[in-house]
C-alpha cells in the first residue's frame, strides 16, 4: 500500500508535523478535504480489528462456561462484562479524542489492549476471565476515536459516506470475530482466539502508529474533569443527540438479544453444530456492510430520518423468520441478514447526524452516544441468556420484537427532533 501516494490525495503533507507544532510543543496536523480510499480501508481494518474483541466470546459461551463451571443461564456475564468496560471506556477514555493527540491515544489502547487479551487467553480462573475480559473492553473503545478521526479528516459532503465505510469495517469486524473464534476454537481451543487476536492487535497498533498524523483538537487546553462534565453538557443542549443515543440502547439490546444466546440451541441438539458452524451464521450479516455504506450516503442527502424508520420496521419483521430456528435454519439466515443489515442503517445514520450537530466535540459526542449502545447491549446479553433459560428460543424472539417495535414507536414520536 502506497502510503506517500494517499497522503498526496488526502491533502496531508508527512513533512507538515515536523514544520508545524502546536502550543504544547506536540507535532500535529490539520484535517484535510478529504481522504483516499487507502487511508480509509486501513481505519476500517483497525475498527474491524478492535470491535472483534467484543464479538469473540459470543460463539465460545459454551466452551467457556465448560471450562470455568458457570451455568448455560449466567454465562452471559461474560458478554456482559465486556460491554460494561466498553460503556466506561467510551466515558472516561473516547472524550479524550477531543484533548490530546489522537495518534498517542490510538497506539497506546492497541498496546494496553494486547496485553489485556494475553491475559483472558491464559486466564486461570472465572475471575481471572471475568477481569481480562472486562479490560478488553474498556480499550476496544478505540474504535469511536477512530471513527471520529475519519470524520474530522473527511470533506463535509462525504462525511456520512466515509462514516458508513469505516463503519463497514466495523460490521465486518462483529460477524467475522464469530466465524474466526468458531474456526481457531474447534483447532486449538477457546483460548487460542485471544491470543491470536493479541498478536493482530500489536501489529495493528505498529502500523498505525507508522501511518496516522498527529493532531490535536481545539480543546486541548480543557482539563480532564471539564472535558467529561461537557459530555453530560451536550446531552442537555442536544435533542438529536438524547434521540439517537436512545435508538442506539434500544437497537443494540435487540441485537444482542439475538446473538449472545443463538450457540446455545444451535450446539445443542438437534443441530449439535460445531463453533465453526455456527459462527458461519455471521457471515449470513454481511449485508449490514452494504447497508452502513448506503445509510451513510443517504444521510448526506439529508434522507437520515426515512432510512431510520424503514430500518426499525425492516429489524420488527426479521424476528418472524428468526423464530422459525425450529424448522428452518435457512429461516435463522434470513432473519439474520435482516436484522444485521437495518441495524446497522440506523447506527451509521445515527452518527452521521451527530457529527454533522457539533464538529469540534466529535470525540465526545460518539463516545456520549455509544454508551447508550453499550448499555444496550450489556442488557440484551444477559437478558436474553436468562429469559432462554426460562422460556427458550421463543421466548427470546418474543422479548427481541418487543424491543424492536419499542424502538419504531420511540422513533415515531421523535422524527421531527
């Protein structure tokens, strides 16, 4: 990959750090009009990268909880814990994307984040697993400090695009996680995941560190304290932003209603599927790729509001195919695809419109907004592990559609925010 050749059609100049300092005397550079489809596959990358440590425990619930001797009805905790980290690393660590060098802050996660992973791959004990676990995903929120970086270096009318195609590295990043966890799990067991993903994770991190530019934001001067109470500023003068943050929580707990339990009954009998067989269920998600492209590009012509509708409506009418796992895997498929496809319509429309309210708090305003998603998705992970437990497989499509058609209503009485 020609690196000197993108940053010729991105506007930035690799001399420029050395000849400009900011005041604090650290090297930066300033956003350009655009960026080369070189530079954004490789932010894509490092978010597909980063967002897999999330999704790789989801097909290895039941290895896991053999191994360490929970039970089927609370392994769930294990997903649970990683969103947790997620949703206070996007607090306490994404604001910072706002204040400090964002190259720094992106190499230094990748660094912290591959020692996290080499201990959950050697972890002892459930505590051990539960604390490494948790670690990981307080760092994965690298992913919003990348993706706030691309928008700040797009040119304004490609922004919701370029938003949607580094976010395509993201879905591809949640359903590949399941497909390759299946795979190195059925070849070297669970703990194998991690520790390759440790070893990614540190070559990621080198090269970014080889390839990004410095740049600080205007709010370097802020302090720490000041730069999280602003975050809880801008929900009380942004409506869009207290909007989309609440379809954020609700999309994601649907989402994680249908993910966090699907091994259970798929490696249970009848199906008595291997990991590799079901995380190939994932792939059946790849449409959600094409769908954050589109949504990103339609947000840029102003349509955010009509692709977030049809999108909730298209996630309430997945959950009927989904529910007929019973007796029709190719059913599950389809469901799948559907739902991955408009969740993902929503979240990148979500972030296209907050970008677009308050360019100089990106950083804050993404890490603001996946909370919401986090705490979502922590919810639906045990809610769903428990209600399987309680009801099974109808039960949990019966507590995802409720969710979904939560959410369209939410929407219809907000659209005009």
């Amino acid at each position: 990959m020609n690196f000197g050749r993108e940053a010729e059609s991105t506007g930035y100049d690799p001399s420029a750090p050395a000849r400009a300092r900011s005041a604090t005397g650290m090297e930066a550079a300033k956003p350009a009009a655009g960026l080369s489809r070189g530079v954004i596959l490789l932010f894509a990358l490092a978010c597909g990268l980063s967002v897999a440590n999330i999704y790789f425990a989801h097909p290895l619930l039941d290895a896991m909880a053999h191994d360490f001797g929970i039970s089927p009805a609370s392994i769930g905790i294990v997903v649970t814990a990683t969103q947790i980290g997620y949703g206070l690393g996007l607090f306490f660590i994404v604001p910072l994307g706002d204040r400090i060098d964002r190259r720094r802050l992106i190499v230094g996660q990748g660094i912290a984040s591959t020692a996290a992973l080499v201990v959950v791959g050697f972890a002892p004990t459930g505590a051990v697993l539960l604390g490494g676990i948790f670690v990981v995903g307080l760092l994965a929120v690298v992913v919003q400090v990348l993706v706030a970086f691309a928008a700040t270096f797009a040119a304004p009318e490609e922004r919701g695009a370029v938003v949607g195609s580094v976010t395509s590295g993201v879905v591809l990043g949640i359903l590949l996680a399941r497909f390759v966890a299946g795979v190195l799990a059925d070849l070297g067991g669970w703990r194998s995941v991690y520790l390759t993903s440790a070893a990614l994770t540190l070559a990621m991190a080198g090269l970014l560190y080889r390839v990004l530019p410095h740049y600080e934001n205007g709010d370097a001067g802020r302090s720490y304290l000041e730069l999280l109470k602003s975050v809880v500023g801008l929900f009380r003068d942004l409506p869009l932003l207290r909007v989309r943050a609440v379809l954020a929580l609700l999309i994601f707990a649907a989402f994680n209603v249908l993910w966090a339990p699907m091994v259970l009954p798929l490696s249970a009998p009848p199906f008595s599927l291997s990991h590799t067989e079901v995380g190939l269920f994932g792939l059946a998600g790849a449409a959600g790729t094409f769908g954050a492209g589109r949504a990103g590009r339609l947000a840029d012509r102003g349509l955010g509001q009509w692709t977030t509708g049809l999108s909730l409506a298209l996630m309430l009418v997945s959950w009927i195919p989904i529910a007929m796992l019973g007796t029709s895997l190719w059913a599950l498929i389809i469901g799948v695809l559907l739902l991955d496809f408009a969740i993902q319509a929503v979240h990148v429309t979500n972030q296209s419109m907050i970008f677009a309210v308050k360019p100089e708090a990106r950083s804050r305003l993404v890490g603001g907004y996946m909370i919401f998603y986090s705490i979502g998705s922590a919810t639906g992970s045990i809610a769903s592990t428990t209600v399987y437990a309680w009801a099974g497989w109808s039960g949990v499509c019966a507590l995802g559609a409720t969710i979904c058609a939560i959410a369209l209503l939410f929407w219809a009485a907000t659209r005009h925010v």
